[in-house]
C-alpha cells in the first residue's frame, strides 16, 4: 500500500474551460459579467435595468441560468435583446462547460460589447465555478437580512461588486446597512458596494458606469 | 447541490492518476476542504457513497480534511485563525491579516492505493 500525491484543484477541468472561454471572449472583444444571488433578491431586474441604461450605446447579450423554465429569459427578451435560457436541470448553478456550448449562440449574434451572464439563484454553489467572466457580481436585498455575508463567504469573496438590493424597502426592514457593509468588507475588503433599487433606479446610473471604468481589461471594451 | 459535481470531477481526476500510474487497486482519496468554501463535506461524504456504490470504487474512504480559515499578522507575520473573517486580530501584536493563508482549498491531496 502507498499514497500517491495528486495535489490538484479539484476543478481543475472547469477551471480549463472558463480559461478557454474567457480567451475566446476576449478574442471577440466581449466583457463578461457573471451575477449571483440568492432567489429572490432581484437579479433579473436589475439585468433588465442595466439594459434600460445602457442598449443605447452598447450591445447587450444576457445568457440566463435556471433550474426550470424560461420566464426569466421572456422578461429580458422584452428589451429587444438577445437572450439564451440554459436549463441547468439538476444542477444548481452554472458550470464553465455549460457557457462553452452556449458561446457558439453568442457569438452568432452579431457584434456584443457586454454578455451579462445571470447564475441559478443560489448564494452558495455559483460561487465556486469560474465561467470565464471578467468579473463577478453578488446582488443581495435588504428583505433577506444583513447577516448574508457571513453566512456565504465565498460568494462575497469570489465577487468584484457587491450590489444591496431593494433599498427602496429599507425602512420596512432591520437591515442594518452598516452592519452589512462591514461584514462584506471583512471578507473582501476590495468589494466595492453600491446600494441600488430597481423601483426608484437609486445606484443603477453608478452600476452601470462602473462596467465601463477601469483599464481596458477591467472594462466594456 | 453542487457536491455531486464536485464529486464527479474528483472521480474523473482520481481516474487518470490511476491510470497513469498504473495503479491497482484504491484504497482511500484525501481531499482538503476550506471552511470558507461553499462545499459541505457531509454532502461530499454522501454523493461520494452514491457515485461510488456499484463500482470499483465502492468501499474506498474519502478522507476529507476540514481546512479552517486562517491568516498571517501583516507585522509580526504569526499565523492566526480568522474568526470573524479579516476584522480578526493578530493574538500577538494586535495587527491585521494581510489576506488568507488557508480555509480556501477545494483540493485532492493524494489516493492511497495498493
């Protein structure tokens, strides 16, 4: 009997993918968004938002992940925009292998500036797979509690923004925001957070200009 | 429940070390899990019998070492547990972490085989 040392990541495969996914984006001049979020907190609407705001000087493509159904994929399509449901059936979130059969699609589109790719709502497993974005975002509402962070540390630590939901609800809730802030900061004092509400547009404009801040990898290119 | 995939992609790695190695037959796999990952070594445990039941690979021992989160004094460089994340102090000096030193793996360690 002896040991053999592997000493590897153990998605090492799916970290190959999002590499080559992440070069053919690249190649084709497309910036890629990665959202995350639990159910709920209003990921769907803030794409539909950052839509709104931005189909005038750029080209959107949104791919939508989801356990079943393609209702999330009606509601963006209704912006006049290309949109891909993928079905993940069994699976929680979204796999790099899952957006490497959908890149054929995008990329017969025509030319896209930005792909927002939307995960299966869940705060813990989307976390671990790299797609091949340029960079994650995690959206939480002020209606799920402050306590989000600390409970899924992974999310808030694989995340460039971290977008507080709903805040047009505030004063209905506990949500301490300061709390909140602290404790995402304390896992990844590089998040940048902005506070936004889909039903009064507070923090969309800042949203959305930060995709085009930065150097020219970091950016809208 | 991402563990099943987590799993297979642990098999199909298991797999080719064996092959290459030409290996006989497995008797354990050692993995390392951070504890500020999204990956219940429960779960694991369980996905890991179901994949495994009915193969060769029924009966192998997943060993799964629980990483805890830990970080490194940016001052005196003494290593410490982050129990509240970066907010933690270094026990010694009082100073921060300059970051985390562990509680991030998601990592196959070794197989022991015969």
């Amino acid at each position: 009997m002896h040991d053999v040392l592997i000493n590897t990541k153990i998605l090492v495969k799916n970290n190959e993918i999002a590499n080559q996914n992440r070069k053919l984006l690249k190649d084709k001049g497309i910036f890629a968004i990665n959202l995350m979020s639990s159910p709920g907190s209003g990921k769907t609407s803030i794409v539909e938002k950052t839509i709104d705001f931005l189909k005038d000087r750029i080209k959107i493509a949104v791919i939508v992940g989801d356990i079943q159904t393609d209702l999330d994929a009606q509601r963006i399509a209704r912006h006049g925009i290309p949109v891909r449901q993928i079905n993940t059936g069994r699976s929680c979130h979204l796999d790099a292998h899952m957006i490497q059969h959908t890149l054929p699609w995008l990329f017969e589109q025509g030319k896209t500036d930005l792909v927002i790719i939307e995960n299966v709502g869940n705060m813990a497993c989307p976390a671990e797979y790299d797609l091949g974005e340029d960079f994650k975002a995690a959206v939480m509402s002020v209606t799920e509690g402050d306590d989000k962070p600390l409970k899924y540390p992974a999310l808030f630590r694989a995340s460039r923004y971290l977008l507080i939901n709903k805040v047009d609800l505030l004063a209905y809730t506990d949500f301490n925001m300061e709390k909140a802030r602290h404790s995402a900061w304390a896992i990844n004092p590089e998040l940048k957070i902005i506070e936004t509400s889909c039903a009064d547009e507070t923090g969309i404009a800042e949203w959305v200009d930060s995709i085009f801040k930065g150097d020219h990898e970091n950016r809208v290119r | 429940m991402h563990e099943l995939s987590i799993v297979t992609s642990m098999i199909s790695i298991v797999r080719e070390n064996m092959a290459r190695h030409g290996a006989g037959r497995l008797k354990k796999i050692k993995i390392r899990v951070g504890e500020m990952t999204a990956v219940e070594p429960e779960a694991l445990r369980f996905c890991f019998e179901v994949c495994a039941g009915g193969t060769d690979m029924e009966g192998v021992i997943l060993d799964i070492e629980e990483v805890p989160v830990r970080g490194q004094c940016i001052h005196c460089k003494n290593e410490f547990p982050l129990d509240r994340y970066l907010d933690s102090r270094c026990p010694v000096c009082g100073g921060e972490s300059g970051g985390y030193v562990s509680g991030t793996e998601l990592d196959i360690v070794s197989m022991e085989v015969e």
